[in-house]
C-alpha cells in the first residue's frame, strides 16, 4: 500500500500526539513489513510480532521528520 508522502507525515504526526486511529493506521501501514520479519525457523512467532510492534511504537514516538526529504529511502521500503 503506497500512501501520499503528506498524507503519511500528516497522520504519523497525529499518531505520535496522541490520536489513537492515527497510531492504528501508523501500525495498520507497517504491519505486513512487522509481519514478514516476524518468523523464526520458517514458523510464524507471534512473541515476536508483538516484540517488534512495541519497538514500531518506540519508533513512532521518538522519530523526527527533520533532514528526511525521502521516506521512501529512508525506511527503504520493497
């Protein structure tokens, strides 16, 4: 799912102030590259998931859109 740079910066700033539905479409957005990394030995680990969806919070919280003139790179999306 591609999402318009604005639109993306928009709604992560609202998730990092507070606005739950932000954060939850933050998370929604992120969720199939938290997924794929979530395997250990070639089986789903659903400790993990949650482990690196607390780490995405983390992430949402302390991120500065400062200097960063292409996400796309930055988060060097497939």
């Amino acid at each position: 799912m591609f999402i318009e740079l604005r639109k993306f910066r928009k709604t992560f700033e609202s998730a990092q102030n507070g606005d739950n539905s932000s954060l939850e479409e933050v998370l929604e957005m992120f969720k199939p590259i938290v997924y794929k990394n979530s395997f250990t030995k070639g089986e789903f680990d659903e400790d993990c998931f949650q482990e690196l969806n607390i780490e995405l919070l983390k992430c949402v919280e302390n991120f500065k859109f400062n200097n960063v003139s292409d996400l796309h790179s930055y988060f060097q999306f497939e």
